[in-house]
C-alpha cells in the first residue's frame, strides 16, 4: 500500500484503467482509496461495475479527496483541465501527467501556488500489465514523490528514470513504439498468408515472435545484433531475408518514425 494515501485519476481511458487494474492486482490500493473522473457517463459505470472504485463527472470533485492526482487526458486538452482543478490543486498534492508533450513547467505554472509534478510516458502495453515507462520530476517534487510514482508504474511494467530533456524522445520511442510494432506484426501475419498460412496461425507465429524476441534480449541482456547472428546461418534463410529488408530501408524508416514522433511530441509541447 502507499502509505494510505488515495489516488484519483482524471480521466478514465484505457491507460488509466490499465494503471487502475495493475495497481489493485497488486494490492498497492484498495477501491475505496480510488477515484476517477471522466466525460462519458457510460465510462464511469463501467469502472465504477468492474473495478468498485469512486467515480464521477467532475475532475475538481475527484481531485479534492485524493493525495495523488493521476492526469489521464489528451494533451490537447490538458490546459483546459488545468483550469478547472486550480481551486483544489496545492502543494499537498502530487500530480502525475501522462500527456504526451506536456512539461511540468507548464502544469507548474498553471497554479498560482507551487506544486509537485512528476511527469510520466507509459505506453500501451500497460492494458497487459507489460508496459515500458519513463519517469522525471518537476522542479518541486521530492525524491519521495518519484519513489511513489515508480511504484505506481512497476505495477503496470518495466520503469525509467530520465531527465526530463529526453522525454520526447521517449515519447517517440516506446510512447509510440507499440503502433510500430503492430504494423510489423501485421505485416509479418499477411507475409504468412501469402505464403500459404491460415491468418489466425499466422498471426500467432508473428506475434509470438516478436514476444519472444523481446524476451530474449531483455533476458539475455545481449546486443540485438549478436543475438541477429545466432539467427543467420551463412547462405541461409535468415541472412536472405534481412538483405531485402535492408534493401526495402527497414532500419532507416524506423528511424525516422521515431524522429519525426519525438518532433511531433516536441510541438504538442508547444501548445
């Protein structure tokens, strides 16, 4: 448990329910100490049914019974809903943002009093509890404060501290990283089908595959390239197909999509 402290979470999308489902799996929070706002009423009764958690249609209502304030919206959007917490917001309570672009100078500076911000990029395979995320602080949270987000967030998966200069190139690393991947998986799967696989064998091999890749550099601890050459025999299948995809510019249009991603989470900033 976090020392009894309650938790809200503003907005209550899939992240937030993912957050939300890891941190009562691991006993870090019982429902009663949760509560969790959202636009959509039929969003509400559904967490409210599932998960027996507080609910309601007002951030500002939310906000003012919990310690930790979970921010859980679009970054677009994300000023607005400032706004409309400043009256229950102060320095007794630890924010945590989720929103892509959005610094903690710009959360900081919505209230007219100093407040503790961590700033955090999950991503989605938080819904399986496999999520990579990273973690800075703002200038005034507390090394407490950044032990209690860490907490929150290895309930849902792998966590990173960095510098908070570096959290748009998180952004379009793992932040973004997982749509890449689906489309490898994708694409891997329609490669099974044309070559002779029924779709639902396909797509388990591919994404097994990629599952257990992953695994294994993250077990072994090797470089990616020398467990690519435990793959590639000499005049083999493996070395044969990794030619065309170097050919086709795998490795230099992921690249660039995660250049062009950290650019885009750099002007989301901007807003």
């Amino acid at each position: 448990m976090l020392n009894g402290k309650r938790l809200a979470f503003v907005g209550g999308g899939n992240m937030a329910e993912a957050m939300l489902r890891g941190l009562l799996a691991a006993k870090l929070m019982g429902p009663d100490d949760v509560f969790v706002s959202d636009v959509r009423e039929d969003r509400l009764a559904y967490l409210q049914e599932t998960y027996r958690v507080h609910t309601s249609t007002s951030n500002a209502e939310v906000a003012s019974k919990a310690e930790i304030l979970v921010l859980a919206v679009k970054p677009q959007i994300m000023g607005e809903v400032l706004d409309g917490l400043i009256d229950v917001v102060n320095g007794e309570k630890l924010l945590v943002s989720i929103a892509a672009g959005i610094t903690t100078t710009f959360i900081a500076d919505k209230f007219p009093s100093p407040v503790r911000v961590i700033r955090v990029m999950p991503n989605t395979p938080a819904l399986v509890l496999e999520a990579a995320s990273a973690l800075t602080r703002g200038s005034r949270a507390t090394l407490e404060d950044l032990e209690i987000a860490k907490r929150l967030f290895q309930a849902v998966g792998k966590v990173v501290i960095v510098d908070e200069s570096l959290m748009d190139a998180i952004t379009g690393l793992s932040g973004s990283g997982p749509a890449y991947i689906f489309l490898i998986i994708d694409a891997l799967s329609d490669a099974g089908v044309k070559v002779g696989l029924s779709r639902d064998v396909a797509q388990l091999l591919a994404a097994q595959t990629v599952l257990g890749s992953a695994r294994m550099v993250l077990e072994t601890k090797k470089h990616p390239g020398e467990l690519k050459d435990m793959v590639t025999s000499p005049g083999g299948t493996a070395i044969a197909g990794l030619h065309t995809l170097e050919q086709g510019g795998l490795r230099t249009t992921l690249i660039n999509a995660v250049e062009v991603a950290t650019l885009r989470s750099k002007e989301l900033g901007r807003r």
